[in-house]
C-alpha cells in the first residue's frame, strides 16, 4: 500500500547501497513497489538481502516505516509536521 499510495513521495527519495540488492522479489506481484519502497529507505530488506513479501509484517516493522513516511513528509512539509505534534 506504501509504494502503490504513497508513489508521488517515494520518487526521487532513492539512497544507495543494499536497498536495491533483493533476492526473493523477482517474481512477485508487488516486486516494483517493494523495490520502491526499499529504495527509498521506508523499509529495509533483511540481512541476507531477502524481504519475504510473503511474511507477516510485525507491529514493530510497521510503526518503523510509518515513522520513516512520517519524517519525509515533514521534511517537504514543516508546518504540516509541526500541526501534528502533540505538544501543540
């Protein structure tokens, strides 16, 4: 749902290194949103370079990403950021 809903935000958000190295997406429905989201740094594969799209996504793995989308959008939008803090 990231990468498909998400998209517009992901794009140009790519960072190098292992992102792009994801040995068990080949064949997968959602391979080009995994890459994308992976690429750009909102979810990481493991450290044998698998994501096990078929896995169940822990709580932790989610909050994680979330937190990641969360940054991003207020790096490109501060006073968006700032109205969602709880401080007020």
């Amino acid at each position: 749902m990231i990468g498909i809903r998400l998209g517009s935000l992901l794009q140009g958000a790519q960072r190098s290194g292992d992102a792009a190295l994801i040995t068990d997406v080949r064949n997968h429905w959602a391979a080009t949103w995994i890459m994308s989201v992976a690429r750009a740094g909102v979810m990481d594969p493991f450290a044998n370079h698998a994501f096990q799209p078929r896995a169940v996504v822990r709580r932790t793995d989610l909050a994680q990403a979330l937190a990641r989308l969360l940054a991003r959008v207020a790096a490109e939008n501060p006073a968006r950021a700032k109205s969602w803090s709880l401080r007020g």
